[in-house]
C-alpha cells in the first residue's frame, strides 16, 4: 500500500485522450445530471503502484462483480466547485482542504495514500479541458466530483489491492429547488447519522445512502430535509448534507454565532470552516463551536432570542432555516422575512464575492 507521497502518481505523467464529439450544452440542469465530456482516472494496485493519471471521454466503468466497493463501502468522494468570474477566469474555491479532507477519508478506509497537489494539478488539466462547461453565472458553477473506490475483485473483507481514483464533472445549479426560501427540518432522534468513533468526518458515501430512509420520512411532516440528532441530551448536529448554524443571544445574553464541534461526528465542511473564519475576522459577535441540544434551541426561540438559523456546505453554500418538526411540535425559524435574514445574506455575498473574483483572496486557486 502507497504510504508516502514519493510514491504517488504525477501530473508531468498524465496522458490525455480529447473526445472526438463534444456534446450539446444545455442551459438549465437538475444537480447532478449532466456531465462534462471529459474524466480523469487513475488506477492502483498493491503490485504496480500508482499508474500515470488518465484524461479521457466520459465513459462508464467496468467493474468485477465481487468488487469489494460494491460489497462493503469501501470507497468516498469529495465535492468541490469552479467558478467562473465577471472577469472570465476560472477559480476554485479553498481546494487544498478538500485534498487534505480526501486523504483523511482514504486513510479511514484503508486506499492508499497520494500526493494532495499532484491530484490537484490533474483535477486543474481536467477542467481546463472542459472549461466551457463552466456557466457564467452567480447561481451556477461547475461541480467536481473526485470519487476513490476499491475495485479489489474479492469477496474478502480485507485491505483493498486494488483501487480506483476518478474525477467527474457537472453543472451544478441550485441544489434544492428553490434556493430563495428557508428551507424546513424534520428532528427526531429515532434515527442517528454518525456517532463517535465512526466515519461521520469522513467523506463517504454509507453516510449518505443510510440517511435516504429519514429524509423521505421528513417528506411526510411536509419537511425537505433531516436534522440529524445525536445521543440522549438530543444534540443538534448536522441538517441534511449540511453543517449547521445558530445565531442567536446565548444564555448569557450575548450574541453569538455557534456551530457543532467536530468531534467525529461532524463533517469538517469547508464553506463551514470558511464561515468562522471569516466571522471571527469581522469580530462583532462571539463566535464559538459549541454543542447545541433542541431543549436549548426551544427554550431560546420561547425567550425570542434567536435571531437566524441556517445550514451550510458546497453543493448550497449557505441556507436559511425556516421551520423545525420536533416531537410533534412545529418549530418556527424567525428567518422569513428577507429583512430579518441579514447575517445569512451578508455571509452569502461575501462568500460568492471571493469565488467570483470580486474580492480577492487566497481563498481562491486559479485554473
């Protein structure tokens, strides 16, 4: 198993193969359903090391049956955007913590190991080759999906030999229906997303295939989305795919702006961890990763002291929170108001700034 990044494959090395036929681009895409004309590969094996990185045309894979990924989980992904700026160049958003959040998910599921800025660099090539996919639009961008599986054809429960990292692109417009209202939120704690010492900040895919069940749950309460609960004190952890905040005046009457720590539970989001940053840089509010329990979040919305709350994560980048099913009880978010939702809205804004280029940052990565 690749141990160390000498090891690993290299950008010099990649063979690009261009598609003879570029498809059609259409205008307005559900998310995740049309893809670019390219893909990157790369295959390794306990044997033969890292091949040398493949850009090629789209193409299906093909798998063995007994392939353990299928099996038993073993594999993840990452989810990053492109951005396409009022200038015309191309950005990426903070890419290297998705790297470094890729690598801690391989290590978990026992993939080897590969050198985070050779990866970028290919991921770089590949949408440099597929750049005009990127739509030039604030609501829209391109979404990358770097996805690592074992392809060991083993029925064996055991350390893969055998792996496959790939990247695919696509457009990527709003990721809920309608973007412009708070969302709604169903909590109970009958189901739980991750729990200490599992995979939940990990990025793989059984943490999200297991969450199907409660979120149709939550389309009957006439909710959109779970929020995850965890433990006996109900702590609030994450909604949907999404890390989780409050703004509100604690109970020690300050104001503040508190989001879950990571604890191992919590997936270590980068728009969330760019949300602190930038919070803690303004300095106007107390800003504190924190636990929250739903018996704190309605003693507060009782005492009127919540002012916003909201989620947070790529595929949206911030969203408001509008109402809460708990234990019966309709829970409503002081969040409908376009007035009222000031910090979400400033947030936004600065954010979508920094990725379009309006405000320049180290944040962001030219293509």
């Amino acid at each position: 198993m690749a141990d160390d990044s000498t090891q690993s494959f290299k950008a010099v090395d990649l063979v690009v193969q261009l598609s003879p036929a570029l498809k059609t681009k259409p205008h307005v895409v559900d998310f995740g359903t049309v893809f670019t004309d390219h893909m990157l590969t790369v295959e390794w094996s306990v044997t033969e090391g890292w091949q040398a990185p493949f850009i090629r045309p789209l193409a299906n894979l093909s798998l063995h049956p007994a392939c353990s990924s299928l099996h038993y989980g073993i594999q993840l992904f990452e989810g990053f955007k492109v951005y396409r700026g009022d200038d015309s160049r191309l950005r990426l958003f903070r890419p290297m913590l998705n790297m470094s959040r890729m690598a801690n998910s391989a290590k978990r599921a026992c993939l080897p190991a590969f050198d985070q800025t050779e990866l970028l660099e290919c991921i770089r090539r590949l949408v440099e080759i597929d750049q005009d996919w990127v739509p030039r639009s604030d609501s829209a961008s391109l979404y990358i999906r770097p996805t690592f599986i074992s392809t060991e054809p083993s029925l064996g429960v055991k350390r893969p030999g055998r792996a496959l990292l790939y990247v695919i692109l696509c457009q990527a417009g709003s990721y809920f229906n309608s973007e412009a209202d708070a969302i709604s939120l169903w909590a109970d704690p009958k189901y739980t997303r991750a729990w200490k010492g599992g995979t939940g900040d990990c990025k793989m895919g059984g943490n999200y295939g297991c969450s199907l069940f409660a979120q149709y749950e939550a389309g009957d309460y006439g909710c959109q989305q779970v929020l995850w609960l965890y433990g006996q004190d109900h702590q609030i952890t994450e909604a949907g795919t999404m890390n989780i905040f409050l703004h509100w005046i604690n109970q020690d009457g300050e104001e503040e702006l508190a989001t879950p720590p990571l604890d191992g539970i919590i997936l270590p989001g980068i728009t969330r961890r760019s949300i602190l940053e930038l919070t803690r840089k303004w300095g106007e509010f107390k800003v504190t990763e924190r636990y929250l329990t739903m018996s704190q979040l309605c003693s507060a919305l009782k005492q009127q002291r919540v002012k916003e709350m909201f989620g947070s994560g790529t595929a949206c980048t911030i969203c408001p929170i509008g109402h809460i099913v708990y234990l019966g009880e309709n829970l409503h978010i002081p969040c409908r108001d376009k007035q009222s939702v000031k910090l979400t809205s400033r947030l936004t804004k600065e954010l979508t700034d920094i990725q379009h280029g309006r405000t320049p940052s180290d944040w962001t990565f030219m293509v």
